[in-house]
C-alpha cells in the first residue's frame, strides 16, 4: 500500500493541470456538502445542549370554540403541574420579550428571557459566577434580580467578579446582578437577560391564559398518559370546561426547528446532486485520461501484475485524489459554515450552533472516501482490460466501452444538473411572485419606531392613554413627518393577536364555524401611516376615546366573509374572552386588506379598535416622511427621548426592512439552490465538453479520411454535433423525469407557481441544452482543423 500511495502521489505530480482541475471540483463538490452537513447536523441532527432532551415538551391547550388549536396556559394550570403532578418532573414558565437595562447609563434594550425558577433544572443551566433563581424570586417583592450573559459581563462589566451583586435598572426599577450565564448558553437565539417571572396572586386568580409551559415527563411516563393527566388537572381548573378540548404536548425539538425541516433537507438532497456531478465530471477525466496509460498499463500486465493489482493501484490514486479535495474542502466548508450562520442568522433555527464540528469532519472523511471510489472503481475497471497485444502493438487499445462509460456519466451530469435548475427556477419564480406581491401598504419613506413601556411605570389605562397622545403630537412635530401612528401588532413583524368574536344576528356557529379574527389596537393615525385605503365608511380619530361609544374598523376581507353583498358600516359585533358578556362594538369604517403573517399567506380578517378603547403598553409607531427613514431617524430618537428618558434606545427600522424579512427565507432557498445549480450547470459543460474532446481525439482518423474523402466542414460539425445532441436530449429526458418527482419536495416552498409548471420545466431545459450544445461547438470546430494528410500518415 506504500507503494502504491507512492506511485499515485508520482502520478499525480506528473500530471499538475489534471491534478489541480480534480482536486478544485471536489474541493468544492466536498466543501459545498459538508457544509450544508454542518448545518443540517446543528439544526436537525444534534440533540438539543439539555439533559434528556428526548423528554421536554411544551405544553400546549385546544380550544376549538376560539379558534385556536395551540394557545398559551393559566398560571394556575403551570403551578399544578409544576407542583403537583405525576407525569411532569418538572416545568417552567418562559417568554421571551425584550428588557430595558440601563448601566451606568441610558438604558439599552436587550434579548433576554422571562422565566420562573424551574428554568434552570429544566434546562441544566449553572451559571459560572453566582447562583440561579429560587421559588422565592417568583413571589412579588423578591423579583428585582437578573441573570447576565457571559457576553453582557465581558462588555458591560468587564469580567469582573464584582458584577455580582451590582444594581442596575431593569424596565426602569433597581435590580441586583445574581448570576453570569455560560459562554455557550443560548436559548431560540442570543438571549443578554433573564429575569423571574413573578407570579402575583392576581396573575394566579386570573384565568387568563398567558403563559407558554416548557416541561419534562417524568421517567418512565409516556406522551399519551402526560396528555390524558394534563388535560384533567385542566379541565378540572377551567371555570368554563366547555371552551378547553384538552391539553398537547409538541416536542421541544419541533418547536426550536419549526418550518425549517423541509428546506434543510431539500438544500442537503440539492449539494447532493452537485456532489454526484463532480463524481461523474472526475469519472470522466479519469476514463480520459485512461487512455493516455494505456500502454503503460499493458506493460504492467506483461510483467506480471494481475487485474486487480492494477485496480487497486488506480482505486489509490483515486483515493489519495479525494482524500486531497476532502481535506481542501473541509477547509473551505469551515469559511462557508460561518458565512451561511450570519447570512442566515435571522431565519434558521439553532443558527448559533453551525459550526464545523468532529461530526462534520467525519462527514467529509467519510463523503471523500466514498467519492473516491465513486468515481476511481469504473475508470479503474475499465483500464484494467487492456488488451496487452492490440495495446503494445498498436499504442492505444479498444476505447469503445471507455466511451460508453463516458456517455453514461455525461447523460447522468446533465440529468441531476437539470433537476438542480429546475428547482433553482422555481425558487425564482416564487421569490419573482412575492416581490410582486401589494403588502396592503406602502413601505417607503416609512419609519417604525418601538414603544415598550414599563408595567410599573404606567400602571394604568390612563397612564398609557396620555403617552401615545403626548407621543403623537410630539412625533407628527419632527420638521418632515407628514403622519403617524402606532399599532400593537405590525404587519410582517411576527407579532400577532386574535381571538373569536361574536356577531349578533347570524346562527349559533359550531367550534369549527365560530367567527374569528385578528385584532388590533391602533392610534387614529395608522391608516394615514401606512397610506391604507378607506374602502367604505371612516376611521378613527381623537373623538373616538375611552368616552365615546365602543366602534372598531374591519378589514374587507373580515366584511366579505362575515356580511358578504351587504353594508359592513354599521354592523355590531362582540369582542372578548367570553363574547356574550361583552360590549356590542359598532362598525364604522372598513379599510383594505393587509398581508401581516408573510406574503405568501393569504390575509386573515382583520379587527381595528381605537387604542383608546383599550390600551396596550407595548406598541410600535409608524412615522411616514417626506423623506428618507434614515434623515428622520436621529430627529425621531431626540422625540423619544423627550417623551420618557427612561425608554431605551430602541432600533429604529425602515418599514420596508420589514417587507425584506419576510422575502428572506425564500431569497435564501433560492441564492443557494441557485449556487447549487451554476455549479452543476459548468460541471455538466466541463463534463459535455470533456467528452466530446475526447471522442474528437479519438476519432482523428476517422475524420480524416472522411475530409479526404469529400467530407465538407459543415458534415463534420454535423457529425460532431448530432452525438453531443444525443447526449444532451438523454439526460434532459431523465432530468425533467427525475425533476417532476424532486420539485414534489418544494411544494410548502413555492408560491404563485406549480411544482410541475411546464414553463419552468421548458425554460430550464431550453438553457441547458444550449449550454451543453455550446460545450459541443469547441470540440466540432477542432474537428475541422483535421489535416488529412497528417491523420492517414499517423495511422
């Protein structure tokens, strides 16, 4: 074997440009799939950093008559089960909102969490400098305490083992640094904070449900037995049985991966595809390059060496090939891992956990190995029957099984690119589809600024109502703002509230028929903010207050469905946690559709109610100019900082980032998958080209008696041509078979278009079969240049 690596390392050497072409495509056929390893490792693979992450659940109830399959869980229910129960180890409280801290200075608005005591066994997290929470901290008064990350104490407090202990300001009241979080901890995404959960009697006595419970089973506890318990200590809690169904339980890993499962694994099965391409395109150069040793193969066999001996020494040669790409493209997925983590921070779950890992080293030792063999055992194979006497003889053996072996890997390179760009052209279709999508408003020279206020601070309706009317007019005061309004729940942010409603007049609905909406609260200004359309009736102004009758603007959408050919304006409907007790709202107005979840989604009907009518401390203003967001940004700040200096500085947003977000996950599925098929689409013409090159070569003779015989140039490019053809019509047939069933993969991906829309499936053929005949025209065109005269003497 040292022999042999010797000799393949002497081979390699004499032969620096077919060296080089090879190790550059496995470098990147290798480097591309280990990097989307990486990433399908950390995200689906790995299990999740917890102790015995197969038994945490999150805790969700039904409750059908409210339109609502998963929602949040009353405190009473969390304490019960925490305490209580025997199917649940333990289980904790957690949200994750932004907290305002101030150090030394204004105070900063920060990622963190709120969770109660049971966090930290739940999720084996120790601090490394201090202690956790305690059931006490859960208990009003004995709050005012806060967890800081290793990151936060690097920064912020320079490492010092003096931050324990300190006092800072957390949403504008003192509480004391207990604890510095691990390096490595992270939780959904970068969290700076954790603060308690203080679970006042009135929050306990309430049974409002507002809570997302995160659990372990206890040992030996199955999934159906926790549901079957859970849902009667529920149901027996429940004041209104009739409204709860019963309890589920998600698994933790389904909830941190969400939608992301299926992209994963189409973007891992497309690197694939371009993996198996640069096998072929390898295959090919190796069954070329055959030729040019088959003498000194046949010398071998003379003196001795047995068929296997010699396809072991060319399996080496191709092994010790691969074995260089894997390790150039370990190298470089380690570039591409970090690159992908940032570029897609934002929309992959567990992004901060893609890295390079032994696991994704193993892989590209692995993935190296088997592709040396791919492509080395068939070239090999081949060269080993030689036929020593026509080879000594006459310089060259038999190349008809060689080029069949040629055809088959180019007709297999154009297949999988086809399927790659097939794919490729309707993730650019779809991402064409949605940026031609009307969000329902207009974007530009629009600025969202957040509002976040302080519980303690603003305790009361009236308290909130006076800040958004000061904030109004201080914000409509910037030189510039021509309007501005404030909303609870912005389009396109990720932020949503709704609930069932009643609408008297119409037939008792069942569960399943029950009218529901969205809601939300908004400022008299909204509409003008985001330059939405009054279709029918008014909308609010300042005259609609807590004083004034209880009136609510609805989408068209929510008219059509609701009151389809008649008035909306007018109507009444009931909003509510019980609808029969609550007060009858008049419709006043009714304002075009808005796409708030993403674009692709149609839109839901919607409930507008004045602000007034029912405060909510944690808003976001949109500020319209005539201006670009970023000249009124600073002026904007200065406002904010005017109406309460104890409000953090929070980032400021153009609208249309916002709009932008929402196009990422796809814009990403498509850069990459578009990376993916360039890629496959220059190795598909290498690999044409290569061939036909080859068979040109192969074919000198020939083409020169057939030019000594009559032959014009345009019979030649014809001849050349019409097997490129062959070729090229072979693997577009099996690609667009092989594409119909991969696109099948795309259909929760694609928007505006067909998995099977022919005219993806033309287009992308079309491009690649010019292509391919492109890669044909070089070699048919050398096939010209034959001199007769020279060919006939060779031979």
């Amino acid at each position: 074997m040292l022999k042999d690596l010797r000799f393949a390392a002497r081979m390699l050497l004499r032969s620096p440009g077919f060296t080089i072409a090879a190790i550059l495509v496995l470098t990147l056929g290798i480097g591309a799939t280990t990097t989307m390893f990486g990433a399908t490792n950390a995200v689906l693979l790995r299990p999740l950093p917890f102790p015995d992450p197969d038994r945490l659940f999150v805790i969700r109830e039904t409750r059908p008559q409210a339109g609502l399959e998963r929602t949040v869980v009353s405190a009473e229910e969390y304490l019960t089960w925490t305490r209580g129960s025997r199917v649940v180890e333990n289980a904790a409280i957690l949200s994750a909102p932004g907290v305002a801290i101030a150090i030394d200075g204004a105070p900063d608005r920060l990622p963190a969490l709120r969770v109660s005591a049971e966090f930290f066994p739940l999720f084996g997290v120790t601090p490394v400098a201090g202690r956790p929470f305690t059931r006490e901290n859960e208990q009003p008064g004995h709050g005012d305490v806060l967890l800081i990350s290793s990151r936060l104490w690097h920064d912020r407090f320079g490492a010092s083992a003096d931050a324990i202990g300190r006092t800072v300001r957390v949403e504008g009241r003192p509480a004391v640094v207990i604890g510095v979080l691990p390096p490595t901890f992270s939780f959904m995404g970068r969290v700076d904070v954790i603060v308690p959960e203080v679970l006042t009697p009135e929050r306990i006595e309430d049974q409002g449900h507002a809570f997302d419970v995160y659990a372990r089973l206890a040992p030996g506890v199955t999934r159906q037995q926790a549901i079957s318990e859970l849902t009667r200590t529920a149901l027996a809690l429940e004041r209104s049985p009739k409204h709860l169904s019963g309890v589920t339980l998600g698994p933790l890993k389904d909830e941190m991966v969400g939608n992301a499962r299926t992209p994963m694994l189409v973007l891992f099965g497309a690197v694939g595809c371009v993996l198996m391409i640069a096998c072929a395109n390898i295959a090919n150069l190796l069954l070329a390059r055959g030729t040019a040793r088959q003498r000194e193969i046949a010398i071998r066999a003379a003196l001795g060496a047995g068929r296997w001996r010699v396809v072991r020494q060319l399996v080496t040669e191709s092994l010790l090939l691969s074995v260089l790409g894997g390790i150039a493209g370990a190298l470089l997925a380690t570039w591409l891992t970090d690159l992908l983590a940032r570029a897609a921070a934002a929309s992959i779950p567990r992004a901060d956990e893609i890295h390079v890992d032994v696991r994704a080293l193993m892989f590209a030792m692995v993935i190296s190995l088997i592709t040396g063999l791919l492509f080395g055992v068939v070239p090999a194979l081949h060269a080993s029957r030689t036929d020593v006497n026509v080879t000594l003889k006459q310089g060259r053996g038999s190349s008809g099984a060689r080029q069949r072996a040629l055809a088959v890997f180019v007709v297999a390179e154009i297949a999988l690119a086809l399927v790659l760009l097939v794919g490729a052209g309707l993730m650019l279709t779809t991402f064409g589809k949605l940026r031609s999508v009307d969000p329902g408003f207009d974007a530009s020279h629009a600025l969202v600024v957040p509002a976040f206020l302080p519980e303690w601070k603003y305790s009361t309706r009236d308290a909130l109502r006076a800040f958004f009317v000061r904030a109004d007019a201080e914000l409509a005061a910037v030189p510039g703002v021509v309007a501005v309004g404030a909303t609870n729940a912005l389009p396109l942010s990720g932020d949503n509230s709704s609930g069932s409603l009643t609408i008297p007049g119409q037939p008792a609905p069942t569960p399943e028929t029950r009218p529901n909406a969205d809601r939300r609260a908004v400022t008299p200004g909204y509409f003008a903010a985001l330059s939405m359309h009054v279709l029918a009736g008014r909308v609010f102004t300042a005259a609609d207050n807590e004083r004034a009758p209880l009136v609510v603007v609805v989408s068209r959408g929510f008219a059509d469905r609701y009151w389809p050919g008649q008035d909306a304006v007018g109507k009444r409907l009931k909003l509510g946690r019980f609808e029969s007790d609550a007060p009858l709202r008049t419709v006043i107005g009714v304002v075009n559709n808005v796409q708030h979840a993403n674009l692709a989604t149609a839109p839901r009907p919607v409930v507008y109610y004045p602000h007034a009518q029912g405060p909510d401390s944690a808003m976001q203003f949109v500020v319209r100019s005539t201006s670009s967001p970023a000249a009124v940004a600073g002026a904007v700040r200065d406002a904010m900082r005017r109406l309460d200096p104890d409000l953090p500085a929070a980032e400021l947003k153009p609208l249309s980032d916002f709009v932008q977000g929402s196009l990422m996950d796809t814009e990403i599925a498509m850069s990459l998958l578009g990376s993916f098929a360039l890629l496959a689409i220059l190795l598909a013409g290498a690999g044409v080209y290569g061939v036909m090159a080859y068979a040109v070569a192969q074919r000198t003779t020939e083409f020169g008696i057939r030019v000594a015989l009559g032959a014009s140039p345009r019979d030649l490019v014809r001849l050349v041509g019409r097997q490129g053809l062959t070729l090229t019509l072979a693997g577009i047939g099996i690609g667009l078979l092989g594409a119909r069933v991969a696109s099948s993969a795309l259909t929760g991906m694609v928007y505006g278009v067909r998995p099977s829309d022919p005219l993806v499936y033309i287009s992308t053929a079309a491009l690649l079969a010019a292509i391919a005949l492109g890669a044909c025209l070089v070699p048919a065109l050398r096939a010209l240049r034959v001199d007769p005269v020279v060919a006939l003497r060779a031979q």
